[in-house]
C-alpha cells in the first residue's frame, strides 16, 4: 500500500516543526513543504527579537500557556541536541508605579499557576543586581526566559526532515486547492506547478487566512498585519542591558509597548511598536498593497476595533515617526540610553487574526475542511511552542509521533 503524501504549507518555524514531526510518525507518511519564497523563515520567524517565551502572561489552562511550558523544555533540549546557541539570559518585568505593581502581582500568580519555575520578585535594589542600569518601583524576574535565533532553529527542522525524506520546493506560491478525481487535493502554484496530496497542513502564517479562504474555510479570522519596528543600541551603549528588561503590560491595550531586548549575536534591540502595515509583509512604509487596505479599512470589525484602540493606535504611530518619543519610551526604563546610542533596526510584521466582530484572537486556533488542517492563528509564542505545536497538529491528523 503507498504511503499517504501530507503537504505542508508554509516553511517558517511552525511548518518546519510539522513537517519534522511527520516524519517520525510510525506512518511515515512522504513530506512535502512548499514555500512561496525562494528560502525559508524570510517572515515571522526571521524577523522577531528572539525571545524563547517561558509562559509569564497567559491565562492559565489556555493553549498558549500549555504549549508555551511545554515547548520550552523540548525547545531548550533540541538546541543543545543540535548545537545551536540558547542563552538563559533571563527576563525583568519592570513596575514603575503603583498601578504597575498591581499588574505585576497578577502577573505573578498566572506565572506560578502556569508553572514557571524560578521566579523572583526583585525591590529596586534587586533588580540593579539583575540589570545595574535598569530602573522602577519592583520587578519580577524569570531567570528561565531564554534568547535563540530562530532561524537557526528552523533550519535545523528542515535538515531533519529532510534528512528523513521529507522535500522542500521553494518559490511554489501556492494560489488553489482542487479536488482531483482520485479524491486527493491538488495545491496550485502561481508558475504552473502542481503537488497531490492526501493530507495538508496551512502554516502560512501572514498568509493564513489567505490560504484558508483558498482551501473553502472561512474568511474570518482575518489576518489583520502590523509592523514592529526596532531601533537597537549601538556597540558602545550593548552593555546597558543583560538580558531582557520588559514593561508590565496593560490589559486595556492590545500590544506591550516598547521593551530592550539581547540577541544572541550580541546586539540589543528596542521595541518593537506596532502599527498597522499597509500590506501584509510591509516591512517598509512604502509597502502598500491598495486592495488589501481598502478591503480592511471597509471592514465593519476592523473599524470597530480601530474606534476602541484610537489612543493606543496613535500612541503608536507616534512612536514610529518620532525617533525621541521611541527613545524615551526605552529610557523610562534604563535612564542611561540617549539618542546618540540609538540606530534604526530591523522591522517586522506580526499576523494578527481578528474575528468578526473586531476582536483579537488572543489564543491558538485551528479550523479544518476536508483534507485540509490550517493553523488560523499562531501568535507568540508560537516559535517557542513550536516543537509542542507540531506534534498537537500531527495528533489532529489522525497521526502520532513517536521519538
């Protein structure tokens, strides 16, 4: 009997998982990951601060904070499996008033709940142990929480499995899903090509909702793409920050705010804000995709959203055309940064699904027609929980990992 051939959509860091995933299933099943750019991890996964996320905010008993604990440990044991660099650098949350602390001591007990082990809640003189050029009224700190480069790990998800057989076709733009005559899905490339497959996964990330709509799922959640941009320290003001130096975040607004951040390269970034790409892989302002915005700014629910976020939304933009109003934002936390220290940085786009109605997806989501799986909402800590979600994924195929 032949093998079933399972495609995978998408070669970021969660398809990369799925796809080493299935090829240690007793099945063993043929893989295929199709990618629309010519290499990959060119998104999402090569564009985040790198930040290995040990399970601080989510509610307790949700997806992210089950998938997060348990990524964690496998992702920390992968990396020493296969030589790549995973620093404990550690992660302060920085109260800096009173209404700060009162989040933070939240914070802390979702953090227990959650099982985060380690945790220190440091007074002002305890957190200049943790980080000497830091400042604020408390801090709790996570000496667990971890850097890596994820590209790195991804790349290392596909040698597995293409070690194992799995193939990756690059520049493959996925652009139909068809049902052939055999009852298997036939997924169309843009130049012509074709792959027959009895199972796919969609782990398209910015394009998910794209790719769903595609496949006859549904067109919410949307993926509704906002860019983070960074500007980072230069070499002679690194020393300012060891690890991770965080913001409490406030529930009433739907992104954290500026924070400083160590690479494992060395360098150190800050941010990133968030404001609304005008085209779902905008890294730059003149990025603009006209049909894609109109659609969204015509959307009942995007509007909806925009009208319950206006101070956040300019606080934001603020942030992106106003170097000093960006730069201030870091030094309420390490005083010592100037202007002098600062360069621009890299910029990335998150996708960020929203429902209907307006509102963000905060939790994982997956939603299935047919033959085909799509992973609707992957949002941090997704690369974190990356090796826990493939085998979640694997296990809604009918399939099971064994090694």
């Amino acid at each position: 009997m032949a093998r079933r051939h399972v495609v995978v959509v998408g070669g970021g860091i969660v398809g990369a998982a799925v796809a080493r995933a299935l090829t240690l299933t007793p099945e063993h099943p043929d893989v295929t990951v199709l990618e629309k750019e010519s290499g990959p991890g060119r998104h999402q996964t090569g564009r985040n601060s790198g930040v290995v996320h040990a399970g601080l905010y989510y509610v307790p008993g949700s997806d992210k904070a089950r998938l997060a604990r348990a990524g964690i440990t496998r992702l920390k044991a992968y990396c020493a499996d296969h030589g790549i660099r995973y620093d404990e650098v550690g992660k302060v949350l920085v109260a800096l008033d009173e209404a700060d602390e009162t989040r933070l001591r939240a914070i802390r007990e979702r953090a227990e709940a959650n099982g985060v082990p380690g945790l220190r809640w440091l007074g002002p003189e305890g957190l200049r142990e943790v980080e000497p050029h830091a400042v604020g009224r408390a801090a709790l700190h996570s000496p667990t929480t971890a850097i890596v480069d994820y590209t790195d790990v991804a790349a290392a998800m596909l040698t597995d499995a293409t070690a194992a057989k799995a193939s990756v076709h690059t520049g493959f733009e996925v652009v139909g899903f068809d049902e052939t005559d055999a009852g298997r899905t036939r997924v169309r490339a843009a130049d012509g090509r074709a792959v027959d497959a009895d199972l796919v996964v969609i782990a398209g990330g910015l394009q998910a909702d794209r790719l769903a709509t595609l496949a006859g799922d549904s067109v919410h959640p949307r993926i509704v793409p906002f860019r983070g941009e960074f500007h980072e320290l230069d070499e002679s003001a690194r020393h300012l920050v060891r690890g991770l130096i965080y913001p409490v975040p406030d529930p009433r607004y739907p992104f954290l705010g500026v924070h400083l951040t160590k690479r494992v390269d060395g360098r150190v970034l800050l941010g990133p804000n968030a404001v609304l790409a005008t085209a779902r892989e905008g890294y730059r302002l003149r990025d603009v995709e006209t049909a894609e915005l109109r659609e969204l700014l015509r959307s009942s629910g995007f509007r909806s959203f925009a009208r319950q976020n206006v101070a956040t939304g300019l606080r934001e933009v603020w942030g992106s055309v106003n170097r000093r109003a960006f730069i201030a934002a870091a030094r309420r936390y390490v005083p010592q940064v100037t202007g002098e220290h600062v360069v621009r940085g890299p910029a990335g786009v998150r996708a960020q699904a929203m429902d209907a109605d307006g509102s963000l997806v905060d939790d994982f989501r997956w939603s299935r027609v047919g033959s085909v799986l799509s992973v609707r909402n992957a949002p941090s800590p997704a690369a974190t929980a990356s090796l826990a979600i493939a085998d979640l994924v694997v296990d809604r195929l009918g399939l099971t990992v064994t090694v």
